[in-house]
C-alpha cells in the first residue's frame, strides 16, 4: 500500500507524540519527535555552559553547531527509538523541566532550525512518516498527505504534563508548569522564524474532553481514509 507523510502539529501538552507514536505503531511508519531534536540542543548548549538564565551565547552555539550529532536509535529492550546527542542516549534527560525551561530560545535561531529541518527532511525522503511538533505541516513537509493541528485548553494541558513528570518521579508544581506551557505557547507562536501555525490544509483536533482512545481512533480513521484517498 501507498505510504505517506503525516505531520502532525500543535501546541504543547497536546498529547501529539502520544498519537504520533500510536500511529506509526499501527501503521508500520517511521515516528520522529522533532521537539526532542530541539530539547537536545538546548541540552547541549547547557551542558557547554552557553545557555543559563540570564545568559545565551549564541555565537558559540552557532560555532559548535556541526560538532552536535542527533541519531534516533531504536534497541529491542526500548518500546520506541531513543534520541542520542553525540552518541550518548539523552531521552530522560530532555525531558526535565530543567530542559523545558530553556527550549524555546532555541528553537528561535534560524541556523538550529536548518540544521534539524535537514535532517528531519531526509528521514523522511522514503515516505512512511509521522512526525510531530510546531512546523511539520507548514515548513518541514508543506507536501505532507495529512496535517494534523492538536488544540486543547491550557488547564488541561498543564495537567496532562503534571501528572506525566510525577509519574516519572520529578518534583513540580502545577502553577510552575502552567507557567511553563504559557510561556512556550508565546515564544512558539509569536517567534519570528516558522512560528506555531496552523497549515490551511490541516485538519484541527481539539482534545480538551477526549481520551487518548478516542483520539487515536479519530485520527487513525483520518490517516486510514487518507491512504485508501477516500478523502
Ligand atoms: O514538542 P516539545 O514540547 O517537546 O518541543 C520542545 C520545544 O521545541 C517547543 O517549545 C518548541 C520547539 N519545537 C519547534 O520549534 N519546532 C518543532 N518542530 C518542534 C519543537
């Protein structure tokens, strides 16, 4: 069977990597979370030193730009591939709040974002993709087959991530992560170089009051009538 591109995109806390994993599980697809190639720079520039709170170098972040390696790597003892950052498995750790906080600035640099959007460009050269995050359907892949663009309410999001980060044993608060998600929503959308927007061809889902279930099914059934070009 014909296989696509599925971009999936939205704000964060959405729970798009979730159904972009589920997807892909389903459909036999390659899966890329493109946020985590931009969380794993911004770890790289704070373990440099060339990121702190009141600071940002990003002459030297731009200068050690080709020295930063990003793979996907998938091994039988993990349920999905794991993002390395030159050679070391860093999947826990750009996941901490530590990591969150600092992200956004990042993803604003035109020459991080050509140097990922390459690289997420030839992944999906053989098709057979779901990809999510803020520029998938509107830079990425303009030419994808299905866009997706996830909404839901930010009290709902901030739960969502709350209780996802105490599950895996961090200590945060609701209002720091309310905060958080705010925050991000603003520097995403509001930044200059391929700023969080809706493609005119993507199909909005808002899953404030649906369950992950529901959701995956509605979506599937999208991608499903997609492929067979029912729609
Ligand atoms: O999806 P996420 O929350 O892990 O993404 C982390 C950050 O990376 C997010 O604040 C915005 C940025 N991002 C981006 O600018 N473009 C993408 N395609 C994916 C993420």
């Amino acid at each position: 069977m014909e296989k696509i591109i599925i971009a999936i995109d939205g704000y964060s806390s959405t729970g798009k990597s979730t159904v972009a994993r589920q997807l892909a599980n389903y459909l036999n697809y390659i899966y890329v979370d493109s946020g985590a190639m931009y969380r794993a720079v911004a770890l790289f520039a704070l373990q440099n030193n060339f990121l702190s709170k009141d600071h940002f170098d990003k002459d030297l972040l731009l200068s050690s730009l080709p020295a930063i390696k990003i793979e996907f790597k998938k091994e039988n003892t993990m349920d999905h591939a794991n993002i390395y950052l030159n050679g070391k498995n860093v999947e826990k750790e750009i996941r901490t709040m530590y990591v969150s906080d600092f992200v956004s600035p990042i993803a604003t640099v035109s020459e991080v974002r050509k140097k990922l959007v390459s690289i997420q460009h030839q992944m999906g050269i053989k098709k057979g993709i779901v990809m999510d995050g803020r520029d998938i359907g509107t830079v990425v892949f303009p030419d994808a087959e299905l866009k997706i663009f996830m909404t839901a309410n930010t009290h709902v999001r901030t739960l969502r991530r709350y209780n996802e980060l105490i599950e895996k044993g961090q200590k945060v608060s609701y209002d720091e992560i309310f905060k958080n998600v705010q925050k991000r929503d603003l520097m995403d959308t509001t930044r200059v170089d391929s700023p969080l927007l809706k493609a005119n061809d993507a199909i909005e889902v808002d899953n404030s009051e649906t369950n992950r279930e529901d959701q995956f099914h509605i979506i599937l059934q999208l991608a499903k009538d997609r492929i067979a070009k029912r729609i």
